[in-house]
C-alpha cells in the first residue's frame, strides 16, 4: 500500500469533523481517484499525504510508516505534488524547475519535459507565457524533478479546457503505466470513469466507497446517488 490511513480525523473550526476515515488502504500503483461533492473532505485528505494538514486523531503512513516518523523534507521529495492551479515562479520554466532541485541542468530538465509532453525547447520559455495546460504540466514536471515515489494531483485539470485536460489526463495515466502510483482529486465522475483504476468516494468527511469506477456508478447508496444525481449526463 502507497497510503494507509487508521481512525484519522480532521475537526473543522466550530470542533465538528470535517474528515472521519476508520480504515483506508490506497494501492501502490495505477490512478486512485477520489471523489465527492463539494467539502466532502477530498483536498483534504490528499494534504494529509504530505503533510501539508496534520490529522488531530489516527496516523497516516506512507509505504508502512508513519508521516510523523518521516521529515517534512524527505516526504515531500518523496511524495510530488499539483495543485489546482499552477503554481509558476519568475522566470523561464528551467528557472521553474530549477526551484525543486537548483543542481537540475539543462539535459536533465529536457528529460523531464519530455516526460509530461513538453517540446525540449520550452527550458527557455518564460513560465508567465505559458497556456494553462502548458503551465500545468510544467508543474507536473517540476514535482518529477526529486524523484517521487508518489504524486498527488489535487483537481490539476479544472481550470483548463477539454483538449488539455485530455492532455494532463493522458500524460497523468503514461506515468502510472510507468510505475508511479497517483491520488487525484476530482468531482468529475466522467473524468473519474476515463482515468481511475482504484476509486474512493467520500461523502460528509467519510468513505462511502471504495472499489472500481463501475462499482460507484451502479451504487444506490443515498449520499453517493445523490452526488451521482448531481453530475451532468
């Protein structure tokens, strides 16, 4: 398992929780996607895989070890990743890459760009002048650069149109078809149906689901059917 969650919980400002997970095992490999409405707790159970929340109850681990046994640092080289929108810093996007690793050179950063289907030649371009998708998968490339052993991937296409959405989808699935597990955060069953391997369903802080993409769109759990009822046909 890539990520084991055991009686965590997460309280929101007026002390209710806003995440109750008992048990959750996430496979290491292929796309986990994760799903549910709106504040069902889907951003914030993807932070708590790098640290970026800390749970006030349970543990989280990481190929079997606790997150509190682990550097912030070292997790975080260890554990990539995307947020919703990108993230670009000043300067052309090798100085971008650069960012998680200044040691990074030239040939090295060409590698990484071709990795997320970016031409070589965009280590000159300036990373202000980039297209949504270009920028996105830039950062995509900027979170390969220490190596991860995982990526998380927090609503990385919506802001951007279909064709590069279909673009970050396809290269997303190149790289677990490579051996990197990913966790993506979606409310989109139909993106969810096109890329997940491994799906959980989150509803009101909690798992409602866990299993295949087919398996939620045939449950007639009331909270997961009225999300389901939710999602444009």
């Amino acid at each position: 398992m890539v990520f084991e969650f055991d009686n965590v919980v997460m309280s929101g400002a007026n002390g209710t929780k806003r995440l109750s997970v008992a048990n959750l095992r996430l496979p290491a490999g292929g796309m986990t996607v994760i799903v549910g409405p709106s504040g069902a707790g889907k951003s914030t159970l993807l932070r708590l895989c790098n640290r970026l929340e800390v749970p006030v109850e349970g543990i989280v681990r990481f190929h079997g070890r606790s997150l509190t046994d682990i550097g912030v640092l070292q997790l975080r080289r260890a554990v990539g990743m995307v947020f919703q929108e990108p993230v670009r810093f000043a300067g052309t996007v090798f100085d971008n890459l650069r960012e998680a690793d200044p040691d990074l050179d030239v040939a090295a950063a060409a590698i990484l760009l071709q990795r997320v289907g970016l031409d070589p030649s965009f280590v000159d371009r300036t990373a202000d002048e980039l297209s949504g998708g270009e920028a996105q998968r830039m950062c995509i490339a900027r979170a390969l650069v220490t190596d991860p052993e995982a990526l998380l991937m927090d609503e990385p296409t919506s802001s951007l149109d279909p064709s590069a959405t279909r673009t970050i989808e396809n290269q997303a699935l190149a790289l677990t078809a490579a051996g990197m597990p990913i966790l993506w955060v979606t409310h989109d069953t139909a993106q969810m149906n096109r890329i997940a391997s491994h799906v959980v369903c989150l509803i009101n802080g909690r798992v409602a689901y866990e299993g295949t993409a087919a398996g939620l769109m045939a449950s007639d759990e009331p909270g997961i059917a009225a999300y389901l009822a939710e999602q444009p046909s």
